[in-house]
C-alpha cells in the first residue's frame, strides 16, 4: 500500500525510487500516472484499545497525523476558510466528536480543492478498529465511528477518484460503506490479482539466487511457502524478506517464526477455548498434515464472528491461518499452510493447555504416584490425555512436554533431561518437605501390544544408568516410574519402592 501511495503522490518525484523496476519499462503508465495525483494515505492498524475512550484517543491522534502530512493545507488559498480552521483544530486534537468523524471528507475536499483533481485514498487494515473493539466489548460504538469516518468519504464523493481499502474481512457487508458503489472485492478466493498477493516460487528463486542463498530453497519453501490465493501457491513476503536478511548474516541460522508477533494468534485460541465446538479433533489432523472439510463464509461481521463453527473456520482460512486444498460439494478443504503457521497453532496449544493444567486439581494424580499406585495413574493420565491436542503427531517430545507440563506447577520441583548418574532421566519430581522423589523415564510405542514391553525397557534404563544414586542420601523414599505411550493411551510401570 505504500508502494501504491508513493508511484501516485503527486508531491513525490519517484522516478529514481522506481528506476530499474519492472512498472518502469511501462512509460504509458508512468506518465499517466507516475506522481499525477494527490493521494491520502491512511492505516487503521493502530486504533484499539481497552475501552472505546482509549480508542478514540488513538483514532485522534491517527487523524492528527493525516493533518501533520498534510500541514500545507492549512494555508491553502483554494481551500474554504471554514475548512481550514477545522483542520488546525484537528491537527490539535481540538476538534469535535462530528468534525473527527467527517475529517477524512472533509481533508479529500480540501486536497481536491488544492491541486484542481480529485485525491485517490488509500486506507490499509480498516477493520482492525472493530476486530480490537469486538475483543475488548464496545464494538458498536467503534462501528459508528468507523462508519462515519469513512462512509462518507466514499459515498458518491466528486472529490475522490478511486479507493484501494485492505482488511481481512470483506467491506461491503460490515455495514460501514452503506451506500457506497462499484466495490470490487479481490479475496482469497479470487483469481484475478491472486499471484500479486505474495512471492511467487520464481521469485523467491531470484531472490535467493541474487542474494548468493540457493541452497536455502527448501527449508524457505518449507516454512513460508503454501499460501493459495486463487489457484496461485504463494510465499509470504514478510517471511521470506526477514529469514533472507538474517541469512546475510548468518548462513547456518535457522528458519523462524516472523509472523508471530504480527497477527492476532487469539483467534486460534478462541476455538480451544469453545466447549461448545467439537474442534480438537479436527486440530489434531490438521497438525499432522491433514486437511478439514469446511464451509467458508467471507460475508461475516466481527459482532458475530463466534456465533458458529463455521465462522470460525471462515477466519481462521481469511487472515491466513489455514488456506485451502482443493473443494468438493460447496465446502473448501482446509489446511496448515506451512512449518511456520504449524508453530503458531502449537505454541497456542501448549499455552492453552498450561491454564487447563492450572485450573485442573491434580491431588488424585499425584496422590497415585506418591503412593506408587500405577493402575490409578496410568487411569488418570490417559483421562487427560485424551481431552487434549496433540500437537507433535504423537513424537516423544510432545509426550515428555505433555508429562512435565502436567506435573509441573503444583508446589513440587520438576526437573526436565537433567543428569544424574550415567545418564539423564525425562523427568524427577522432588517433594523435599516429606523427603521423597519421584523419577521417571518415558517412551513412544509403536503400537499399544508393545507398551509393556516399553515400560520394562524404561525400568531397565533407570537401574542400569544408576540414577537413584545421587537421591539416596538425601530422600527417604524413592519411587521409579517407566512411562510408555501410544496415541491416546498411557502405561505407567513401578519399580519396586528403593529404600535407601
């Protein structure tokens, strides 16, 4: 967007900004349009707040900072008196409730009457005022706002020649622009700008290849590849520029995650958190590569964004979350679109269950192991096991994460890969009040008649790699677990109790 904004401003000489660029060949193009027109740049991405008054400060400000790029027109002689006195009181943060709501008109009527041609508007993310608005509770007092704001501005406006407008959510039906004509929606779905909305593999070729980073193609396919706009696969911008810039520097570093800290990753949290969705079921299979039938409505209002399944599904596929694979009966098959998004879902997951695990009393559960009840623990574990997301496709890792993580936080000290012995157990929990420790070695089955088995070989691994020895001066009670897995199922094993 701002791209757009700088090849149109009429107050800019891009042409070394665009020199050897591809829309510089066009001539045609650059001189009809290359710095002809008066342009008004406007983002809405910083507008929230935790109440709609902290909001509206920030809506202030943001049409304090149109008037500071704009100052010139303060002093124009073609604009009307009446206009400019407004506009000092905006550029102050002195105007009235109705004079804010009417600025962005009234500053496209002042910029028409300035250069003698209609202004071209350019509002990025219009819709992050409502989504932080319908987060935090004063959604139509923002919707107001937001529809006077920019309603008017694009009503049959003499002063404005077109409108470029970005959000997640499609805009003719959010109820803002009511009254407002010949929008054009390009979506996700849509075809016709679809390869314009990302880097194309070709792209990302010359890029890595410009750069001397060839050999990175597939880690960078891997992580930040898989977008489907259309019948376009896409990488995401963002993604690729950053993980390039920090190979520069560093050729050994790993992809990361640069979409984080981005976007708004409560979305995903806002199904787990749903009793009333079957949703994890579906969570599991997409985290192990597959895909989810769904329908898709892009014709959705923020205030009913959580009113069903299918809504949800809806913007978890428009912000990016998950993209399609293909359609069949109306529905659009769903899927992670690559390593990166897969993180974000799994992080999500391990948050949410931690605060389950909080709230959770755990005394049984403890009480089984203390007690070396190993029928009741492999009962209880299993029980929890199953009301929750697996997010590894059932690797050791995400049962050793799930263990720990259930055992940790209840006034105990839990040790994770430490080493003891000749050796590192998964797992020791230490109740130094009552002088007793628990010490645990896990395993990842291959199937459930082998749990046994595993179990043994748990055992075994204790005794053999001596790891009760550094306890036996310092516990009075010792108990060794062996701990097997596989899938939803859970077998805890005791050693015989050591009495040092």
């Amino acid at each position: 967007m701002s791209m757009l904004a700088d090849f149109l401003d009429i107050r800019m000489d891009s042409r070394k900004l665009f020199e050897g660029l591809y829309i510089s060949e066009n001539r045609r193009i650059c001189k009809q349009w290359m710095n002809q027109r008066p342009v008004l740049f406007v983002t809405l991405k910083n507008i929230n707040g935790l109440d709609f008054a902290s909001a509206y400060g920030a809506f202030q400000t943001m049409v304090s900072d149109l008037c500071v790029a704009h100052a010139y027109l303060a002093d124009s002689r073609m604009a009307d008196e009446t206009d400019r006195a407004v506009f000092r009181r905006l550029k102050k943060r002195e105007g009235t409730e109705t004079e804010t709501k009417e600025a962005l008109y009234m500053i496209l009527r002042m910029m028409k009457m300035h250069y003698e041609k209609p202004a071209v508007l350019i509002m990025d993310e219009y819709d992050v005022p409502l989504a932080n608005a319908n987060e935090q509770g004063y959604y139509i007092q923002m919707l107001d706002l937001v529809r006077a704001f920019a309603g008017k501005a694009l009503k049959t406006n003499e002063f404005l020649e077109f409108a470029v407008i970005t959000g997640c959510l499609r805009i003719a039906k959010e109820s803002i622009f009511t009254g407002a004509n010949n929008f054009i929606s390009n979506s996700v779905s849509k075809t016709e700008y679809s390869r314009y909305f990302g880097f194309t593999e070709e792209e990302v070729w010359k890029l890595l290849q410009d750069a001397g980073l060839e050999e990175h193609a597939e880690s960078i396919r891997s992580w930040y590849d898989g977008y489907r706009f259309g019948k376009s696969s896409l990488y995401c911008p963002w993604d690729v520029l950053n993980h390039i810039r920090v190979l520069q520097t560093d050729p050994y570093a790993e992809p990361e995650n640069y979409w984080r800290n981005r976007s708004h990753n409560g979305i995903i949290r806002s199904f787990i958190d749903r009793d009333d969705l079957a949703v994890h079921d579906k969570f599991e299979y997409l985290l192990s590569g597959g895909c989810v039938q769904e329908q898709i409505l892009e014709d959705m209002t923020y205030d009913t964004l959580h009113s069903s399944e299918a809504n949800l599904w809806s913007i978890l596929y428009l912000t990016g979350y998950l993209t399609q694979d293909g359609s069949e009966n109306g529905d659009i098959s769903l899927k992670i679109p690559n390593e990166e998004i897969k993180t974000i879902f799994a992080d999500t997951i391990a948050e949410w269950f931690k605060d389950e695990v909080g709230r959770m009393d755990r005394r049984a559960l403890f009480d089984a192991f203390w007690s070396g009840n190993e029928i009741e623990a492999t009962n209880l574990v299993t029980d929890i096991l199953f009301d929750t997301i697996s997010y590894f496709e059932y690797r050791e890792d995400f049962y050793h994460a799930f263990l720990a993580g259930l055992l940790a936080g209840a006034g105990y000290a839990v040790e994770s890969n430490r080493e003891y012995g000749s050796g590192r157990p998964d797992l020791v929990i230490c109740d130094r009040k009552r002088r007793r420790v628990i010490l645990i070695e896990l395993k990842h089955s291959g199937s459930k008649s082998q749990m046994v088995q595993d179990c043994e070989t748990a055992l075994q691994q204790i005794g053999d790699r001596q790891y009760v020895h550094r306890f036996l001066k310092e516990f009075q009670t010792i108990f060794c677990f062996g701990v097997a897995f596989y899938k939803k199922k859970c077998l805890v094993r005791k050693m015989d109790e050591v009495v040092p």
